[in-house]
C-alpha cells in the first residue's frame, strides 16, 4: 500500500492538526483577553474596525494560494468574532460609582438585561415592577420619589405603556428615558416633556438574549433636548454596539422597514408554510440554503414575544404602507413570472437595491 494513502496514517495525521489548529486558536484567545486589558487600561474601545479589516485581508490573502478565499474570510470572521467576545466578558470596573440607574419595569426580560448590563459597568442599579426583582438588585416601591437620587431613570416597560409613565415622570430631575420599539404611541409625551426637561430616548436593535453587542445597532432618538441626548451617547459610547442618532419624527418611518417589514415577511412566511399542510419534520431535511435560513428566521421571530409584536405592527403609523408595499412586491413578482425579460429586469433591480447588504460584513 501507498504510505501516502495509509487512511488511518491520514487520519492520525489529521487528529494531529486538529489539536495544533486547538492550541494555536486557545493561544490567539488568551492574547486576545491580554489585549482587551490593554484596551481597558487605556480606555480605547472593544473594536478597531481598521485592524479587523487587515486581519480579514490577512487571511484572504493566505487562503488566496489555495483557491479559498472565502473560507479565509469566514475564518477571519469567527476568530474576531470570539476575540470580542473574550474582550467583552472581561470583568468591568466595579464599585457601582460609575452612577445609578432606576430600570422601571427591570423585572421583565429587556429590564434584567439592563440590569446586567449596568450593573457590569459599574452602576448602581434600582428596580421597580410589580413582579420580584432578580437577587442582588434594590427594589423600590415608589419611583417617583427614588427618581430624585439617580442619575438616569430608564423606563424598560412594552411602548403601551410607556406613554403613562412619561407622564408620571413629569418634573423629575435626572435624565429620563425609553427603550420602545415604536415611539408614536407617546412620541407627542416625549417631545412635550422634553422641552422642559432631560428627556431623551434610546433603540436598542437587539433582544433580551443578546450576549455580544458587537456589530449590533443601538439608535439614540433626539426628542429635542440636546443634554438628554448627548447624555445618553456617553452612557452607551463605551461598549461594543454602533450608536445611530436619528430624529423622533423619522423613526418609526425607519421602523417600519427595519422592523415591521421583516417580522411580518417571517410571520407570513410561517403561516404560508403551514397553510401548505407539508410537514415540517420533512422539509428540515428537503430544504436549500434558502429556505433554511428563512425558516431559521421565521423560527425566531415565532418563538418571540408575542405581544410586544403585535404592538410593533399595530402602534406603528407607517406599518400599513409596508403591508400595502409588500403586497404590491409580491404582485409584481408574480406578473413578470410570465416574462423572462421583465423578470430578469425585477431581479437586477432588486439586485441593485440590495447591493449594500451583500457587500456588508458585520464582524
């Protein structure tokens, strides 16, 4: 037998690799961590996009020779992504003088997350909700009167009822806040409020299980006080997520594309599917990269909270128009079908309109 085709020689061979690629990764993860302590020692941010773009490079450029270098980026991309990962966990300043927050609303799924996540930045953390408070954070029955020792007070409550407790908060002291989804049910509260006190507002673009905020989105609303906002920009610039200023007029408008659109394609996509009466156990076998990744979606957004989307598609003024557009959307793909011109025309437009999004590369 050919020594160079000894499978279980290659095999051996390949155990071997394995546990060098093992090490070798182990090792780039405790410089990473080693890394991260620098950067906190200096004060420099988790991310430097420039230096995540050689090493994307870097590695584009080494898998070049074999003909592979997709697999280099995606290498690449897990390596940073991990590397931050370890950086983000690292143990954060303590001591809780960094300020103290009052999360209303903090026992729900979002107001824990922010809980730990002040709490991980060195704050002092008060709760009120009408459900227990998790161990280790101070719960306050009146929080009006607990308003008036805290540096921010963040209202983590669904947008229904965000706008009554604007209103409770009227005349506060500290910087007063929202984390809605949708801001047109109290849009009018927030800017009233504003004009005579620090009001301010926040999005954060991601979900209660988020671990890593890297490459996630956090959009700061300006309700027309320029101290609130600026306020909430330095509470947040320290962390991993991109900070978006948008205007409180735009953002529901924004919204609707960004939110509405995709959870009602997702929803839509699941109720057709299961209108179509094909077992689902026999189509997670059957199905390509497309409609795997769809159904992976539509799988998420399904198992969320129920309605904290119904009142992203009710409360949104804009939401109409992307169901009415998308209705439209489905229209015009289905008439070009029968034109393989027009249907060559639809899909370099769509092609062209989606171009960002397939040059985007979030890690």
């Amino acid at each position: 037998m050919d020594r160079d085709l000894d499978l279980d020689a290659l095999r051996r061979r390949i155990r071997n690799l394995d546990a060098l690629i093992q090490d070798l990764v182990g090792e780039r993860l405790e410089i990473a961590r080693r890394a991260g302590l620098a950067k906190r020692e200096r004060g420099l941010p988790v991310r430097d996009l420039a230096v995540e773009r050689q090493v994307v490079a870097r590695y584009r450029e080494a898998f070049e020779e074999d003909g592979l270098p997709e697999l280099g980026e995606l290498l690449a991309a897990l390596v940073i992504r991990h590397s931050v990962m370890v950086q983000e966990d690292l143990p954060a300043p303590t001591g809780g003088d960094a300020g103290t927050v009052l999360l209303v609303g903090g026992a729900g799924r979002m107001g824990r997350w922010f809980a730990r996540f002040f709490t991980d930045l060195g704050w002092r953390v008060l709760v009120h909700d009408v459900a227990p408070t998790e161990d280790g954070l101070t719960s306050v029955d009146d929080p009006v009167a607990a308003a008036a020792d805290v540096d921010l007070v963040l209202l983590t409550v669904p947008p229904a009822a965000t706008g009554d407790w604007l209103e409770r908060l009227r005349g506060v002291a500290p910087v007063v806040a929202d984390i809605g989804s949708i801001k047109a049910p109290f849009r009018d509260r927030l800017r009233e409020l504003a004009a005579t006190q620090p009001v301010g507002s926040i999005h954060p673009m991601w979900g209660p299980d988020t671990r890593l905020l890297s490459g996630k989105n956090l959009l700061v609303v300006d309700c027309g006080h320029a101290a609130a906002t600026a306020y909430l920009k330095k509470v947040f610039e320290p962390t991993a997520a991109r900070l978006h200023e948008v205007g409180l007029d735009d953002h529901d408008r924004l919204m609707a594309a960004a939110l509405n659109l995709p959870h009602l394609l997702s929803l839509a996509f699941g109720r057709a599917l299961a209108n179509r009466g094909v077992p689902s156990e026999l189509l997670v076998h059957l199905g390509g990269p497309t409609f795997t990744k769809q159904a992976r979606v539509a799988a998420e957004v399904a198992n969320e909270n129920a309605e904290l989307y119904r009142q992203i598609q009710g409360l949104n003024p804009h939401g109409e128009e992307v169901a009415t557009a998308l209705t439209e959307a489905i229209a015009a793909v289905r008439t070009a079908v029968a034109d393989p011109e027009a249907f060559a025309d639809l899909m370099a437009d769509e092609a062209k309109a989606l171009e960002p999004f397939a040059t985007w590369w979030p890690f």
